[in-house]
C-alpha cells in the first residue's frame, strides 16, 4: 500500500511555512529564487527576521497585495516585495560585502539535488531553466553561516532528489546542514540524512522508499 495516499504531501506554501516557523528570531536570512521566497510570507510579523536580498534590500516583508504593488521594489528574483519597518536599500556591492563577510545566519535554497554528505546542486546547464548559471548561489553557499535547502523530494516522475552523490553540476560541496521537503525535514550529519519531522501518515519506511540515500531517525 502507498503511504502517499494517506499522507498528503505538503504543497510549495506549506513547505515555506515549516521552514519558518524554525527559523530564530534576530537571524539575517537570505531566500533563493523559487521557493525559497515564499518563506518571507510566513514569518509573523511580530517576530524580527531579517531577510536580505542579493540585488540590495535589506528588511524584504511579504508579497504585496496586488493594489499595493509597487515595480521599483523586487527582489533578486524580480518579484515583487515590500519592505518592514526599518528595511533599507544598499548597493549591491555592498550587499554581496554582507554574503562574503559571513554576516548571513541562514541562506535558504531551492535545490535539484542534495546529497548525503551536504553537496548541493540547484542550478542547470539548460538555458530552458530558471537558474541557467550557477550565479550568486555559489557566493551564498560560501558565505552564510548555514545553508538550508527547500525542494520537492522527488522528480515529477517520481526519481529521488536526495541522493548518495549529486548527478547535476555542483553548487556547492557539503554545504547544506538542512533539507526541508514536501514530506519530512532531514539533517545532514556526518552519518548521511537524519530525518527531523514528516508529514502526518509517512512512516520511515515509505520515505526511505522515496530516497536514493540511507536514512535514519535524528537523535
């Protein structure tokens, strides 16, 4: 019997929502093209994150609603943002200052694949793909203090993205301390993948189904 049916995969907000809710107050943040921007959505406003984006906004608040939205104010990924209390604006020379200083707690990335041992892949050679070039996800890889990843945990045909060894180009080597995915929340540890939380109705064994490398309960 399929687990799946069962439990139901959390979709791309739910996903954004539990990584959120872990991250601790105060923490600069810097979120990936994709996903990653959702998350920003989801942080109570009375809680103080700071999240950063590459292009040079510092203090980036949700999505606007639509008659608020304002074209003069986006986020690496050209989408429209707002701005909280107390956000600024910075050259992007100095905001690649703050990447490469180590001032960021977290980067939060999309991701194809991650690997056992913390690699991580998220850009492609294909020009069909959003991130065609590895761009400034190298230099934030490189630079925060952490690096979580945030993706489905399968291909639409259903081939694991957490993998032994990363197939696609690199991003990164051993960088990604965290995967959050439509189905559970894993740790990357000397050990390989240690699994946090899952969805309500997956079981050990359905999500180690779903996975190319070996899994094992987090401490």
């Amino acid at each position: 019997m399929d687990m799946l049916v069962e439990a139901a995969p959390l979709d791309r907000h739910g996903m954004a929502r539990r990584l959120a809710a872990d991250i601790p107050e105060g923490w600069v943040v810097n979120l990936g093209i994709g996903i990653p921007t959702l998350v920003s959505d989801h942080v109570p406003p009375e809680r103080e994150v700071i999240f950063q984006a590459e292009n040079g906004v510092i203090g980036v608040g949700p999505a606007p609603p639509p008659e608020e939205e304002d074209p003069w104010l986006i986020n690496a990924g050209k989408q429209m943002v707002t701005l909280r209390p107390g956000g600024s604006f910075v050259s992007q020379s100095d905001s690649f200052a703050l990447i490469r200083g180590g001032h960021l707690d977290l980067c939060v990335l999309g991701a194809f694949e991650v690997a056992e041992n913390g690699d991580i892949a998220n850009w492609a050679i294909s020009s069909n793909e959003k991130a065609p070039a590895v761009g400034g996800a190298m230099d934030l890889a490189a630079g925060a203090k952490r690096l979580w990843a945030i993706m489905e945990h399968t291909t639409k045909d259903g081939r694991p993205r957490l993998v032994k060894r990363c197939s696609y180009p690199l991003t990164a080597l051993g960088v990604v301390s965290r995967v959050y995915t439509n189905l559970a929340v894993l740790d990357v540890t000397p050990e390989g993948f240690a699994v946090r939380d899952m969805i309500p109705g997956m079981t050990l064994e359905a999500l180690q189904a779903r996975t190319e490398a070996k899994l094992r309960p987090a401490a």
